[in-house]
C-alpha cells in the first residue's frame, strides 16, 4: 500500500507543476499579431473536366 501512495502522490506532483506551468503561459504570455499571407495554387482553366467512373461527364 505505501508504494501506491507514492506513486498516486508523484503523479499528483507532476500533473500540479503541468498544470502550473500551463497556467502561467495563460497569464503571463502575450501573442503577437502579424498579418499572414498564403500563396493558394488555383487549378488550370483549360483543363477538360474530369469523368466519373462510369465515363459520362
């Protein structure tokens, strides 16, 4: 029985400093805002479309 006692109290040791440190990144840590810009490829026109399976348009 101690052994599952302290290894219930390490895992609660561990999951507090976890939980701790999430806790001050919440508070203590600003983001910064940037404009972000994405090059998005846009299909060629003059492609003929595509067939289904059963070869009708």
């Amino acid at each position: 029985m101690p052994t599952l006692v302290r290894l219930l109290t390490i895992v609660a040791v561990i999951a507090g400093l976890i939980y701790g440190a999430m806790s001050a990144l919440v508070n203590l840590v600003q983001p910064v805002r940037r404009p972000v810009e994405v090059n998005v490829p846009l299909p060629q026109l003059d492609q003929p479309p595509a067939r289904n399976a059963a070869g009708t348009p």
